[in-house]
C-alpha cells in the first residue's frame, strides 16, 4: 500500500514556543510513515535561539518571511525571505531571531529523524555569535547558500541584466507544458539526500498521473491547485502541504485564474533515469499490445 497525506493550513496546530523562544511544526515525519523525509515550519523570535547542535541527517531550507542568523564554523549569516541553503550531516550550526519580527522557515531533513535515537541530533559546544553578514550569491565562495525571488520562475525574465545573479547553471530554468521548475537545493549545491526547488503552473499547467521511486513534498505559496493522490482529489491552497510517498500515483491541475507556485522537496535524489513513471505512457503500451 502506497502512503501520501495531506495536511491544511487551518489544521495544523501552533505548538508552543519552547524556552529558547524557537518553535517547529512537524509537517511530515516519522509518524507519517516517512522513510526519507521530515519536513517542518520553524519559526523564532527576534531574541530567540536555538543552541549549537549537529544531525546525522542534511537538513536544506528556505526563509519564507522575515530574518534570521543562522551560525556556521566559517561565519555568522542573516537571512532574509528568499534566502535558502544547506546544512550537511555533521555540520555544527545554531540559529539567532533578527529583526524586529524573528523569522520563519520550511526545512528538509533526510532522511527522516528517527524518535528512538533522539532525532538524531546531538548538542555541541556554542559557536562564536559574530556579527552576521548577507549571503552574497554572486561570490564563487558561496557554495551553500542561494537566492530565490518569485520573479525568477518567468521565462521572460532570465536575462542576465534582471537575474543580477552569476551565469552559472544556478540561473537556469525548466520549462515544459505550462510547469516551470527552478533549483534551489540540489547535487550542485552539494546535497546528497535531498532536492528542494520550486515549481510553478501557469493557468493551463497541468502535469498527468504518475509516480516515483522517491518521496515528494509540497508546501502551497501561491494560488489553488487540485492534487490527485491515488484517486483521491484535494484542492489546495496557500499554507496547505501534502506528501507522496514512493509509489503514490499522484498529479496536478492549476484550479485558479493566476499562477500556481509551491515549494517543493525529493528524497531521496532522484536516480538519472526513471524517476518519473507516467501512467498514460504504461497504459499506452498495454493497449499497443492487446491490439
């Protein structure tokens, strides 16, 4: 039996901030019958914290509003909404609130923290609370970090001059049937478990019945679209997430006037051939053969 979930924005419940001032939402985990992904709404005062610790798992993500300081052993950085990155397993890491609001973020962890071991996560000693500086995407030393604006998924915009960015395959753009796919966490970045990037349908996007050999995750920002998950169809909203577990046929039809645009995560990466399986494509063939 193939597992998916769907979980609405009015449902999810607000879990109290902890006494640091920093709170998560678990949206997806182990609970769920995840394998390869733990994907949560974080949130943090302007004088919250969270302390020094490692994972034994990647976690990747991607600021939806406000600012944060997120502390690495090679510096302090502040984030701000657009800003996205990786932090491999192993590496020690502490976040700060900024701003006048604090910050709130999407994660990825893969594969999925397990409960028995202590989520997987160790403390570690405190790291030196520098003054944080913006991430500079154009610098050839930011191997970790990126800049996503919503601007970026328009084709007609991709200009170097518009980007402003370097012109390096970070830039590009997937385009096909009214679906546009921009990269944001991926093997270019140096992900090895995980992919979170971002996609967008135009009014006419539609993408037909299929599955992976991976699990998919999708938080809804922008418009409404009706997701298909083994036969079953929910309309989705901005704040709405769903998961597709290996296996699940699922697919997608933009339901609005305007653009559909939602943040979207694979674990594990997918294999370099037959990550999509098309159910038109298999049905196809069996008619094919009982002519």
């Amino acid at each position: 039996m193939t597992r998916y979930l769907v979980r609405r924005a009015a449902d999810l419940a607000e879990p109290p901030y902890d006494e640091l001032g920093h709170r998560r939402r678990t949206v997806v985990g182990e609970d769920d019958g995840s394998v390869h992904t733990g994907f949560g709404l974080c949130e943090i005062r302007p004088d919250g914290r969270v302390a020094a610790h490692v994972h034994s798992y990647e976690e990747s993500f991607h600021v939806l509003d406000g600012r944060v300081i997120l502390d690495v052993p090679e510096g302090s950085y502040l984030l701000e909404e657009g800003d996205y990155g990786l932090l491999p397993a192993g590496v020690p890491h502490a976040w700060r609130g900024a701003g006048d609001t604090g910050g709130r973020w999407a994660d990825m962890l893969a594969p999925v923290p397990r409960a028995r071991y202590g989520h997987d996560t160790q403390a570690v000693p405190a790291l030196p609370a520098r003054d944080p500086v913006r991430v500079d995407v154009r610098d050839p030393r930011t191997r970790s970090f990126g800049h996503f604006e919503p601007e970026q998924m328009d084709p007609g915009k991709q200009s170097q001059d518009l980007l402003a960015v370097s012109a390096s395959m970070r830039t590009a753009l997937l385009v096909y049937s009214g679906i546009t796919v921009k990269m944001m966490v991926d093997g270019d970045l140096g992900a090895v478990a995980s992919t979170m990037f971002m996609v967008r349908y135009a009014p006419d996007g539609v993408a037909g019945s299929h599955d992976h050999p991976f699990e998919e995750t999708y938080l809804i920002l922008e418009g409404v679209v009706d997701a298909t998950f083994d036969g079953s169809t929910y309309r989705l909203v901005p704040g709405d997430c769903a998961w597709a577990g290996a296996g699940c046929v699922h697919g997608f039809a933009n339901a609005g006037q305007g653009p559909v645009r939602w943040l979207e995560t694979q674990a594990p990466q997918p294999p370099v051939r037959h990550s999509y399986r098309f159910t038109r494509d298999w049905d196809y063939l069996r008619e094919a053969l009982g002519s």
